[in-house]
C-alpha cells in the first residue's frame, strides 16, 4: 500500500526476546514486517586490543572470556593457532580430552537454545524441563574440567587436567540418560503441532543466500549446505572420529532446530568413542608454553554457532602482535535481515532464536583510515 | 429507603467483592504451584504456608510501588480504564449464582446470561482502551491484538453458552443450575470441549497467549503501567479467570449443586462451587502448560473457519437433542 504508516517497534537493546543487548528497528505494517534492521555496539569489550597488551598465556583466559557459552571451544581455537604458529605437537591423549569437552559444550550450548526456543514461543515448561536436563551435561563439565561453564581447561600444548577410570565411568551413564532426553526432545519438536506450526515455513533462507551472506554453522547446514570444519579442517582429534554431517533441505526455522537436535546425537556419540579410544600418555607440556617464535597462523575450529576463526601473528617474545577474532554470530546475525521476508511479528522470536544469536562474541569495532581521517565503520556494512 | 445491613454485606463482603477477591488469590496460587510442579519448579513457597499468601503479598508490594505516568498519554483514559475493567469483571461475577443465589440476594432474572457476557466484551474492550490510551508502540500492538482476540472469540463462546441454556430452556443462571440434576457436561460433552478452548482464548492462556506476548511485544497492553494501576490489571486478569471458571462451572458443571450433608445449606453450595471451579482452574493450567504460543493469524483463522462453524453445529445437535429428550419425556 502507498501512504501507509510504519510503525517502527525496537526489539532491543533491553527486550525479552533478547538475552544480550543488540537492537533490531522492525518497522510493521499492521503485525506484518517491512524491514529489519540489526545495530549493535552495545556490548562492545575491546577483547582482540586486550590480548594484544597481555601475554600469550594470559590471553588464553580471555579467549575463553569472549563467549560464555563456547569458552572452551574459544580456547581451543586460540590454542590451535598458537601451536600452529609455533610449531608445538600436542599429545594425543591431549586431543581426544579437547574433543570431548568440545562437544560436551556443542551439547550444552544447543539444549540451551532449545530452553530458549520453548521461552520465547510462550513454552515455559519445555524451558524448564531442558534446563533441567542440561544440567546433567554441566555437571560433566565440572567433573572433567572442575568448573560448569567456564572451564579455561584447554592450554596451548595440551589440556590441564586428566581424566581417571572412574570419571569415565560416569561420563558414560550421565550420557546414556541425555541420549535418552534428546530422544525424547526430538519426537516432541517432530510432533508438537503448535511447535512445527511456529517453526516450519517460518523464515526461509534458500541456497543461494547462504552463500551470498556466507552463513555458516547449523544455519547452513539447515540450507542444504555441506559445512563444518569439524571434516574440512583438522583440529583436536576429529580425524580420527567417525561421524556425520547433519544436513536438512527445508531451509526454515524448524530445520535449524532438528539440524542441532541430530547434532546432539552425534556429539554424543563422539564423546562417548573419544572416551573409549582414548590414548594413553602426557596430557600437555611439561613447562608452560610462554613464548612464541614469530610467525602468523590461522585456526578454524567448527563452534556450536558455525565457523571460529583465529588469526594470530606473532613478533617473538610473551605477547602477540595482532590477534584477529571471527565470531560465527558476526555474520548470521548481521545478515538475518534476508530472512525476515513477509514474516509476521510474531515469527521475529522464532526467526531470531533459530540464529543461535550470541551477541557480546560478535561485537567488534573497526576503525577504517581514509586520506588520514579515521572513520568507524558499523558491522552490518561490513558483513556484507 | 432502608439501610438494609444483610444486603450491604452480601455485596461487599460474603459472597461478594472480598470473597471474590479471596477466591482471585487463591486460584492465582492454585495456577502459579501447579504449573511449578508441571515443571518440575517449587513455585511460591516462602509467603505462608506453602506460599498461598504469595499473591496479596504480590499485590501489596505493586500498590506500594510508585507510579509513573509517561508524557503524552491519554492520562484521563489511561488512570480510568485499569479500574473501570477490574469493576466491570467483579460486577459481572456478582450475577454469578455462587451460594445458591447471586450476590443481591435474589435468584436473577431472565436474561442475566447474555448481561454477564456483554459485561465480559466491555471489560475486554476497556482493556483495550488502557492499552491504546498508553501510547507506546508495544501496548498498541498488544490493545490491536486483544481486540482481534476478544471479538472473534466472543461469538464462538456465547454460541456455546446459549446450548445449555438452550437444554434449560431459560437465559437465567439460576434457572440453568436448577436443571442440572445430571450436569450439562454428561449430556453435552462436546459442548463442553469447544466452550473450554475458546474460555482459554477469552483468558489469553496458552496456546492463545497473545496479546502480552513477552518475547515479541514485551508486556502488551500493560507495557507502560506501574504500581497500583498494574495492580488493578493484574488483578482484572486474576479477575477474568474468576469469572471464567464461575461461568464454566454454572454451564456445564451443575453451579453449586451437590450434596448437602447438614445446615446451613449456603456453606456447601459454595465449597461445591470453589472446588468445581478449581477444577476448572486446573483443566485451564494444564492446558497452559502443555502448550505453546500459536501466532495472531493461526488464532483468527482457527476461530473463523474452525471454532465458528464448530459452535454453531453443536448449537444445532443441542437442538435435536433437546427435542428429542422433550419427545421421549
């Protein structure tokens, strides 16, 4: 309609549908969206300048600091590329641990999306019935690293604590009983007719926009796109793991959702192979890694939310030149835009938690020189 | 006139505004602990034993609360409407006949059915006012949304009332609970289901949960309210649960009617209606809890294809029905 008024609503920076503050401006026509568009800057912390004045082994703490919810699979990422451009061999006993604890917080992170997903379409026992069972997982976490959530348990060259036979033990009945959770979880997002009523047709991202936007992690994989870099690049023990690649055709906001619910059974079943294959020797270095020979290196790691990347150069001596930060929420956030067509209001919380959104991972600040005038640049320009 | 004591306590006290507003606190417990346990959560445990004080001491601290009224609002609708949709529903509930009779000491009059649910479409519709009078685009979404929900579920929902009524052969309430010997809900089951989900629409309980849909337009249309005049939303929204129960019990559930093992007689009509009703309660929590949130055009659709056609053929099977009870009889 022509001369029609927009009512321009803010989702953010302090909403219900958001768990960390980042602003969408939805303009609606009526309950139906016209346009979405995201602005951040609200969490912004200056982690990539922090590590550059601290040392190599004090930034380990802060890649773990830069997600909560990841902080392991941060640690990895930053100790990979460490040992890369240092040229360090990691232990094998070493990299099955980082394997499992990985995947312990792939597991926890998604059940963790699914609590929210039941919060924000009105679903509050379906929140709190999956917190509950994730805290069996946290509880893992702790046995093996001796923190719920933030472990800082990776160190580049190995890991910082072992595992006994009894804590195997464990980990394999706490992993019988969450298999047996999910199992239950899957047949109710497979049945539940509110659920796929909510979900299904809702926020279509087709083929090509995910590699225009270069979307990545679960919400590719839900597109029909073959990505995880757990297969394409080598990391932790992944190569010798066997295991699937989940991928789903429908391109919406419920097969996001049953993407990370298979994801869950393979991560299970990762950990508990990891667990029963898991070599014999030294669990890292025996002195602290504390300088590094000068070189550069780039790490991959596949996060619950995508591709992580790392890159790292280093000038010899304790601290690092420049160390770059590639969230997987920096860009299927700040393209979400593309899925927002004819969606109604109402889907926006639907839309927006099949994103995974982790917003204080992603906030980075870039300062452009231009002729000697120096210019901030917003994200959502160079996302794209 | 004369000052007439009984009268005055009837209305202010029992079975009128201060027993009501017992009753609204109590099934606010009642709905609040269970769902708690279907969630595996403790729920209000601390306020009295087992937490039923949890409510008044909810409604103590908002009045307590100051008051903020944002610039360029309504503020004669924006004071008024909070206050005016909590009367309109107590008012309505008093025609309910809770202790055998209503709350004026008499048995009602013919017609007092259709009254208590124009009273329910004006409450809704003063809701609406607050919402709209608030200016703030999330209440304004939210007011939009309750009017869409109201108007279209008022049809379905009085269709469905007048099948009983219809079986009773009478508009009045009381008349209604005097025919049910047998309650409604063992003649007209069907009835009883359709009328139950389109209560919880009038409710705004899940899967109709709608108008203050929290992750998408915050709070709706109380967004802008504070202190007591949230209190008085609050308590019209404890108080439209209330007047839902009372209307699905007088229905369908026999009123107060039930065994009465000694005098006085007014004592177990209404322990017969306060344990109906919480019955009632928990049908309605328990659906809460085992649903999710539909979308604003899924409830329209569904009520205008679905719920629509759905009441008008059950009025149609009460019809045959009744003459052909009245043929056998």
């Amino acid at each position: 309609m022509s001369g029609s008024k927009y009512i321009e609503i803010p989702i953010g920076p302090q909403h219900p549908a958001l768990h960390e503050p980042i602003l969408f401006r939805v303009k609606v026509e009526g309950e139906k969206i016209v346009d979405v568009i995201p602005s951040t800057g609200y969490n912004h912390r200056g982690i990539e300048r922090l590590c550059e004045d601290n040392t190599f082994l004090r930034d380990v703490f802060l890649a773990g600091r830069v997600c909560g919810i990841c902080n392991v699979i941060h640690t990895t990422c930053y100790s990979e590329c460490i040992e890369r451009v240092g040229n360090i061999d990691v232990p094998p006993r070493a990299k099955y641990l980082r394997t499992i604890l990985n995947e312990l917080e792939r597991i926890h992170s998604h059940m963790l999306l699914f609590a929210i997903l039941g919060e924000l379409i009105g679903f509050q026992t379906l929140f709190m019935l999956v917190m509950r069972d994730r805290e069996s997982i946290l509880t893992l976490k702790e046995l093996i690293a001796g923190n719920r959530i933030q472990a800082d348990y990776v160190m580049p060259g190995g890991v910082r604590k072992d595992l006994t036979p009894e804590k195997i033990q464990q980990i394999k009945k706490a992993l019988d009983q969450v298999r047996a959770r999910i199992k239950y979880y899957k047949k109710v997002f497979e049945n539940d007719s509110i659920i796929k009523k909510r979900l299904s047709g809702v926020g279509i991202l087709d083929v090509q926009d995910v590699y225009r936007y270069g979307f990545v992690g679960p919400i590719a994989r839900a597109s029909g796109v073959k990505s995880d870099v757990r297969c394409e690049d080598y990391y932790a023990a992944y190569n010798d793991i066997p295991f699937n690649v989940i991928t789903r055709n429908e391109c919406d906001s419920w097969s996001r959702m049953m993407v990370r619910v298979d994801e869950l059974f393979e991560s299970v079943n990762i950990v508990e192979y990891a667990v029963d294959h898991l070599p014999e020797g030294p669990i890292g270095p025996k002195a602290m890694i504390r300088t590094v020979k000068a070189g550069e290196a780039i790490a991959r790691v596949e996060a619950p939310r995508g591709e992580l990347v790392y890159y790292i150069i280093s000038k010899g001596g304790d601290k690092p030149y420049r160390v770059k930060i590639r969230t997987p929420s920096f860009n299927n956030i700040l393209n979400c835009q593309v899925m927002f067509k004819d969606a109604n209001l109402a889907d926006l919380p639907a839309i927006l938690v099949s994103l995974d959104p982790c917003i204080s991972c992603m906030e980075r600040l870039v300062v452009v020189e231009e002729n000697g005038r120096a210019e901030m640049k917003s994200l959502v320009d160079l996302a794209r | 006139m004369v000052f007439d004591l009984t009268f005055f306590f009837g209305i202010l006290v029992f079975p009128g505004l201060l027993f009501i507003l017992t009753l609204a606190l109590l099934y606010d417990w009642i709905e609040r602990k269970m769902a708690a346990r279907m969630q595996n959560r403790m729920g209000p445990s601390f306020a009295g034993p087992a937490g039923i004080l949890q409510p008044l001491a909810d409604y103590i601290k908002l009045f307590t609360k100051e008051e903020i009224i944002p610039e360029g609002v309504n503020t004669f609708i924006y004071t008024l409407s909070p206050i005016i949709s909590f009367s309109i529903f107590v008012l309505a509930i008093l025609f309910i006949p809770i202790n055998g009779l209503n709350v004026f000491g008499s048995a009602g009059f013919e017609g007092d059915l259709l009254l208590i649910f124009a009273l329910a479409t004006f409450g809704s519709f003063t809701i609406f006012l607050s919402g709209w009078s608030s200016s703030n685009p999330y209440s304004e979404m939210g007011s939009v949304r309750v009017l869409y929900q109201f108007l279209g579920y008022d049809i379905p929902t009085i269709l469905l009332a007048i099948s009983p009524a219809m079986l009773a052969g009478s508009l009045s309430m009381t008349n209604i609970v005097r025919m049910q010997a047998i309650p409604f809900v063992f003649i007209i089951p069907w009835v009883f289901v359709l009328f139950t989900i389109s209560m919880q629409a009038e409710l705004e309980e899940d899967p109709f949960d709608i108008p203050h849909a929290g992750t998408e337009i915050v709070a709706g249309y109380e967004t802008e309210f504070s202190g007591g005049k949230l209190a008085f939303l609050n308590l019209t929204r404890d108080m439209q649960i209330v007047f839902g129960a009372a209307v699905t019990v007088t229905l369908f559930l026999g009123g107060p009617l039930g065994p009465v093992l000694f005098s006085p007689s007014w004592l177990w009509y209404t322990l017969w209606f306060v344990l109906k009703s919480i019955l009632v309660i928990c049908i309605i929590e328990g659906i809460e809890c085992a649903c999710a949130r539909l979308r604003i055009d899924q409830v329209i659709r569904g009520n205008w294809k679905l719920m629509i056609p759905l009441s008008i053929a059950s009025l149609i099977t009460t019809i045959v029905l009744r003459s052909f009870i009245a043929f056998v009889v």
